[in-house]
C-alpha cells in the first residue's frame, strides 16, 4: 500500500454546494494560499446538487423580505431552539450569493421587469426563487473552483481529522480507486461532507434509495465527533414527506406556487402550508394513520399549460428520474395523485436542524476546524445556506491559518489509523458491506424511527454499541468496497448519536422530528436549550445542555406557535 | 465466512455497440463510483449495484450509449 502525504494551507473536505464555495472564496480572500479540495466523487457531479438544484429555497432579496424577518420566521418554524446569529448570516449574506451565482452563468426566474420572481412556500413570507434552468449548477461551480485554482483530490475520501495539541492539523483518508493511504497536512479544515442521509433504511429495501445522495453518509458529524468537536440536537432528525418508494422530493416547492397542494385520500387538505417543518411532518404522520391516507401532492385540478410547465422543472432538475418512474407506472399529473409517504430518518441541519456545532464564523469547538453545509448545525438552512457557511469558513479560514505553520502528525495516530482503515482487506471472505449495512439501518428504522420509545432507544442503542464487533467482521475485495465499508462505520457513529440524544432529551419538540411517546409535551421550562454531545477525554459519547443565546430579533415564542394544522 | 454469489437486475445499461473504448466520461462523473470498463472489451459496465438513478453517466455520455433504469425494488 502506497502513501501519499499532501500539504495545503486550507483543506476542504467535500466538494459539493458548501465545498465548492468555501475553496473560492478563500482564494478570493489570499489568492496566495493553497487550497485544497479533496472529494470522495467528482465535484463536476457530487453532493447534493449532483444534478442540478430546482429552486432557492431561502432567498432574503432586498424589497421582499430581511434578514430580520427571515430569522423570525424560522426561529418560529425551529420552534426556538437555535442560534439566530448563524441563520442571520443565511439572511444577511443569501442575496450576495445569488448575485455572484448569477455573475456565474448560474440562472434564477425573473418577471416581466426583470425582479426574481420570488414565491410564497413558507408559512409567512417570500423566500423561494425558481431556478427552472438549474441543472447545470455543479458544473457551473466546478468550472469557478478552476477558474480561482484551487486545487482538487477527486476520489479520495477522508475518515479522520487529524488534531494535535487542541487544533486542527490535517486529515487522513484514501483513494477509493487505487487504495493509497493519504495523509494532508493542513493549517485549517473544513467539514462539508452533506447530510447523514443513508441513517434510516428506506422502505423499498434499496440501500441507495434515499433522499440525501447516498454518499453523504454521515462521514463529517463522524469525524467531527472523533475531532472532540461538539455536536448539537442530533435527535431533530431529517424526516421527509417524499414520493412513495423513489423517495425523491414530489415536490411541492416547486409545485404549490402553480396551486398545488398536499391532499389526504380524499382530496381534501389537511395542513395550510407545505413548508417542511416537524409539525408539518407530524400533521402527515397523523393522517396517514387517521384512516385518511394515503396522502398525495395533488395537481389534477389544474389545467394542463401548468402540468406541462411543473413537469417542465421537475423532468430537468434535482431528481430528473421522477420522470421515468411515473412514466413507468403509467401516471399522469393530469389525472393522478403523487402518493407520498414519510422517508426514513437522517440527519441534516439543511432541512431541520441536527448538525455539527458551528457559530456565526462557521467555527466548530475545535480550533482551525470548520463545518458548512448540511452537516453544519444552522436549521433550516438549504442550497444558499450552504453557500453562505462555505463562504464564512473560507474567508474566515484564511485569517485564522495567517503565521501559523505545519504541524507534523503523531506517528501513532497515524499507524492505528491505517489499521482501522485496511482491515476489511485483510478479510476478503468477511460479511459484505451491504449486509452489514442493511441490518444496521433496519435497526435504525426498528428502534429509531418516531414516534419515540425509550425502551425500543435503548435497545437500539446497545445495538449499535454492540454492532462495532459487527464491524469487525466486514471483509472488502477491493478499494470500492472498503470506501463502503468506511461509510458504515460513518452510520453507526450517526446511529449511536440518534439514540443517545434522543434518549437525553425529555420532552418532545419540532412535531415528528423528536416526538416521544413517554413526554408528549414541549417542556421549555427544562428542554429550552441544545442539547449537544462530544467526545469526552476518556472516548465515551457524553451529552450535556448548552443554552440558547439571546435573541437578536425578538420572537414571543408564547403567541407565536407554529401551527399548520388544518381543522 | 462463506459467500455465495447472488445475481442482481442492476439499473444501468450500457448498448455496447456505441460505448467507446477511449471514454471514460460515466465513469468520471459517477457519484457513487460503480461504472468501471471491461479491460477485456473496453466497454463500460455497472459492478456495484449502489446506483442513485441520478443520471449524470446518461446525460454525459457523448454517444447516448447510456440507459438508467430506476432501480427494481422502487419501479
């Protein structure tokens, strides 16, 4: 086995939405630097924007909405718990991101005078811009990401951050095609490695078949976990209401501003805003189980010049297979209902609010490390979120590595590292990575998916402690299979995470997302708070509360409930 | 540990008739790097069934050689 060693000033680990931005905008900030972007894919296709993104989803445009306005109304969706400051970056710096998006070749819809031709999907407020033409965004990037040379590691996926003497130094991975060892030395890091989107199993059985792009596996909250780095509300778990066995988006952002809506088995509505929040995902868990199911994105009762035009967006961006699965179960917009069903769980911070801890500076806990992106703890965040905390880390990266020098790694950390990774190897003939996988994530479904129920937490959880003997047994014939192998150690990092935080937190909160069965109830008095979980110096998983900080746009919590129910 | 060997229906299909030897465009843009060549043939195939039936092997393919399937457990 070979080893390559690399040296760069800031390296970026994942080039996706966050990714791509955080490399260029350090070398707008010190074109002199090194920037390195390392990724497990190829970033012309990786993370989730691989194909291409449908519509913005939080755009705080002057003349439409502030960011003042925009904090407040997820503040009200996050049912409070949340650091306002990080969403107000999202606010302040959005229009910034779409302006030099545009100066790209990147296109957003217009009116008739020219104004981004902004849509209501939110409870209160206009923050989706259509993107019809968004297909080609990641190449879009990929070209930027050359065009400011910074340099790319394409198919090398990183398992371990390297940390010494309480900071950052570099990372550890391997190509995932030849095998090699590779070990980067590196002033400052950032985390942008997506969601943990292969946690739950989906219900088709298909380990791929997720919402999330099933590379992003939970690889950063994994690593930032073993950095010692603080992670925050883990058990806000992602859960989406998605097109039945695809598990891709229906999808009423693009949909609902034509007039559609999401509709119970007899057509009727049973909630007034389809914005993805907990309390809309309770709403649906409720009527699938009222007798009322199955639910469905309901456009048939609109005239066929819109259909074409919905179907126009949908067929060409984000997830352009919807296509052919509805084609090839003869359904037609015009005549049928999508039926919908609730995805199993993951985590990502993008769509509800679980994520590495980070504060308005894209920091994490440890010093000279950096998430952005969906792993990164800043709710409700989306595609330009993304942007803005790959934005924040890269500039404010390049400040922090300023004087500091290499520091070499421990020898040890690096041996025992090496170890962890080749072993599959070593055992051709061990359990392949997908069964190992499958039974992992259908103990996730089991035991995990909500409603929540501490005796079924518990036993899930001293099945993912059990499950690293399990690991253990994993055998790989190749450097393909040990990148999977890898990723399932990634998940049950994630899993025993989900548990142990959703076993701490006493009360429910954000509807479905973290609704127990035994505390039924929103408790502030005790639950208003993180709940946040590292790694204590003895390497066991300890969970502690870290208060809210006080707000900067005031919100009465006590008038203002989120509440999209329709009675 | 003993293995068996169990075939799977995997979602994409390549027409080996206008797959070229000297292209490796879906092969570099596949998210989850499961279309490798043939060394025999030169050809591209699918050896890892993990696909995400995202499409960018089919639409970057510069002969149309390319046809994703959605998956058999979701179609």
């Amino acid at each position: 086995m070979n080893t390559q060693h690399l040296q760069t000033d800031f390296l970026v680990i994942g080039g996706g939405t966050a990714g791509t931005m955080a490399g260029i905008k350090a070398k707008q900030a010190n074109p002199d630097a090194d920037v390195l972007i390392l990724e497990k894919a190829n970033i012309r296709r990786s993370g989730a924007i691989a194909m291409g993104m449908d519509g913005v989803n939080t755009a705080v445009i002057p003349g439409n909405s502030t960011p003042e306005q925009y904090v407040r109304e997820i503040t009200i969706a996050n049912d409070g718990v949340l650091e306002q400051k990080n969403v107000y970056q999202t606010g302040r710096w959005g229009f910034e991101v779409i302006q030099e998006l545009e100066s790209w070749g990147v296109k957003f819809q217009k009116d008739h005078e020219g104004n981004y031709d902004l849509k209501q999907v939110h409870r209160v407020g206009k923050y989706v811009l259509p993107m019809p033409e968004g297909k080609d965004l990641k190449k879009i990037l990929a070209r930027q990401v050359k065009r400011h040379k910074v340099r790319v590691t394409n198919r090398v996926m990183a398992t371990r951050v390297m940390v010494k003497d309480g900071r950052a130094i570099g990372a550890v991975g391997f190509d995932v095609r030849k095998g090699d060892f590779v070990v980067i030395q590196a002033k400052a890091v950032v985390l942008c490695t997506g969601a943990c989107g292969r946690l739950g199993l989906p219900a088709s059985g298909y380990l791929y078949g997720t919402y999330e792009n099933p590379t992003n596996a939970g690889d950063g909250y994994s690593m930032a976990y073993h950095a010692g780095a603080e992670l925050t509300n883990i058990e806000c778990f992602q859960i989406n209401p998605l097109i039945k066995d695809y598990n891709g988006p229906a999808c009423a952002y693009v949909a609902s501003p034509f007039g559609a809506y999401t509709a119970n088995a007899e057509g009727n509505r049973f909630i007034s805003c389809d914005y993805w929040s907990g309390q809309m995902m309770l709403e649906t868990w409720k009527e699938l189980n009222s007798g009322k199911g199955p639910v469905h994105l309901k456009m048939y009762h609109l005239d066929d010049d819109t259909i074409s035009e919905i179907e126009r967006v949908l067929w060409a961006n984000e997830r352009p297979s919807r296509e052919r699965f509805h084609e090839g179960r003869g359904e037609d917009y015009r005549t049928d209902g999508v039926e919908m069903n609730i995805s199993e769980i993951g985590l990502c911070s993008g769509h509800s609010a679980s994520g590495v801890w980070v504060n308005d500076k894209a920091e994490t806990t440890v010093p000279g490390l950096y998430a952005a992106g969906d792993m990164a703890s800043v709710p409700h965040n989306y595609m330009i979120g993304a942007f803005v905390s790959g934005r924040l880390s890269g500039i404010n990266a390049m400040d922090y590595v300023e004087g500091l020098e290499h520091v070499e790694p421990d020898p040890e950390f690096l041996a025992t590292e090496k170890a962890r990774i080749y072993a599959p190897l070593d055992r051709p003939d061990g359990v392949p990575h997908t069964q190992v996988e499958y039974k992992l994530r259908r103990y996730v479904n089991d035991y995990l998916q909500p409603p929540k129920s501490p005796t079924k937490m518990d036993i899930g959880l001293a099945a993912f402690e059990r499950y690293h003997e399990t690991l253990d047994l994993m055998g790989a014939q190749d450097p393909h299979e040990l990148m999977r192998c890898m990723e399932v150690h990634f998940i049950r990092d994630c899993a025993e995470m989900a548990a142990r935080a959703s076993l701490y937190r006493k009360e429910s909160r954000w509807g479905l997302y973290h609704y127990r069965l035994d505390y039924p109830e929103k408790n502030n008095e005790e639950w208003f708070c993180h709940a946040n979980l590292k790694k204590s110096e003895t390497g066991e998983m300890e969970m502690f509360k870290r208060p809210v900080s006080p707000y900067m746009v005031e919100v009465n919590l006590q008038q203002e409930v989120y509440d999209v129910a329709v009675r | 540990m003993a293995l068996a060997t169990q075939r799977v229906d995997v979602p994409v299909i390549v027409d080996e008739s206008k797959c070229l030897e000297k292209c490796k465009a879906c092969i570099e843009v596949c998210p989850l790097d499961v279309l490798v060549k043939n060394p025999e043939t030169g050809k591209a195939y699918m050896k890892y069934d993990e696909c995400w039936f995202c499409l960018p092997c089919e639409k970057e393919c510069p002969t149309n050689a390319i046809t994703v399937q959605i998956p058999f457990l979701l179609r």
